[in-house]
C-alpha cells in the first residue's frame, strides 16, 4: 500500500521523466531486494565452485532456498495484506500507537502458523529424506528468518523507508557471501552448507536491522 501511494503521487504528474522514475522506482523497491539475493546467490556459485559438487548437494541446495522463499512468501501474504492496509488507515488517522501493538500480534500468529505448518515438512526431510540434522536444523531457521523479513519489510514500506529496506538487503546478502567463502575455505564445510548457512545468518542480519529500523 505504501508503494502504491508513492507511486500514484509520481505517476499522477504525467511527464515522461517521471514515468521513468516511476518505472525505476517500482523496480529497485519492489524486486530490487529479491535481485540482490539473486546476485548473491550467483556470485556464491562462481567464487565457490558450486559446478564442481555432486548433483545430489546441487539439487538439494536449489530446491531448499527455492522452498524457503516460497513458504515464507505463503506465509506471510495472509497477514501482510490485511496489516498493510491497516496500518495505512492508522496513519490517515494519526492513530500511529496502534500500530506497534499490531506489529507485535501479527509477528507473533506469523511465526507461530510458519513454525506449524513447517515441521511436517521438515520432519519429513529428516526422517525420510536422510537428511544430515544440521542441514535441516539451518534450513529451518532460514526459513523463519525469511519469514521475519517479510513481515518487517512491511512496516518499514508503509514507513516509505524503501532505501533502507534495499540497504539491510545488500549488508545481509554481503555478510552471507563473506560467511560463506570463511566457511568453506578456513572451516572446510561443505560448499552447499556453507552457502546455506551464509544465507540463513544474513537473513537473521536483514530481520534484526528492519526491527531495529
């Protein structure tokens, strides 16, 4: 809802410059944040030799991340929708001290419905899949993490502090590339598990710095 104002401001002045602009501005606060992590995520595969692991840990590796983000995306559209628009009809009302409080409650049923709804799932890899325990310890807090980030990233939208949000993006991504080569050069873990684990504490990064926001 936040952007959707800010963009209906620019849009309404019709001129071609500030179509351009609204067309970048869209693009670099809706997916830039999702871009980064893209571009991590490459950089990782080229400077780790990510072509050179078995086809098992690629797979493995691939579809965990792709999970990750789409469950937690899953997970938080329900409540992120009817907070976003709630929280925008506090600020036309200048009721700004409801607002915490229904940050805290929706982060609160957010991570409760995510943790339940994933432990089938992860119990499943573990059990069934065979699964190293450590692997699927940190995919699962990866998960929340994500889960974490995109109900913040909500509350920091609404508060138009795009740039922000796209700044704990490329600090978080940063640290889990850096992790990830200390991980796997100094601390011989497995490229795929480094890489995992890089992610997953640069997503804790990016969560702490949009709360903290």
């Amino acid at each position: 809802a936040g952007i959707g104002i800010q963009l209906h401001r620019i849009f309404n002045k019709q001129t071609l410059i500030t179509s351009f602009y609204g067309i970048a501005f869209s693009l670099v606060f809706t997916i830039g944040p999702l871009l980064i992590v893209i571009g991590c995520i490459l950089l990782m595969y080229k400077v780790l030799g990510y072509h050179r692991i078995s086809y098992f840990e690629r797979e493995l590796f691939n579809c965990t991340v792709l999970y990750i983000f789409i469950f937690s995306l899953v997970a938080t559209a329900p409540f992120n929708t009817v907070l976003s628009k709630y929280m925008t009809d506090r600020i036309y009302l200048d009721r700004l001290d409801d607002i915490r409080p229904a940050a805290y409650v929706g982060i609160i049923l957010n991570l409760t419905l995510a943790s339940l709804v994933s432990m089938p799932f992860y119990l499943r890899v573990l059990y069934v899949g065979k699964v190293p325990i450590y692997y699927v310890l940190t995919s699962y807090l990866g998960f929340i993490s994500l889960v974490l980030v995109m109900a913040a990233m909500v509350y920091n939208s609404i508060m138009k502090h795009y740039k922000k949000v796209t700044q704990f993006f490329v600090a978080g991504m940063l640290l889990a590339f850096l992790l990830s080569m200390a991980f796997s050069w100094l601390l011989d873990f497995s490229v795929s598990y480094a890489m995992l684990l890089g992610l997953t504490i640069g997503f804790m990064l990016i969560a702490v710095l949009e709360y903290a926001n």
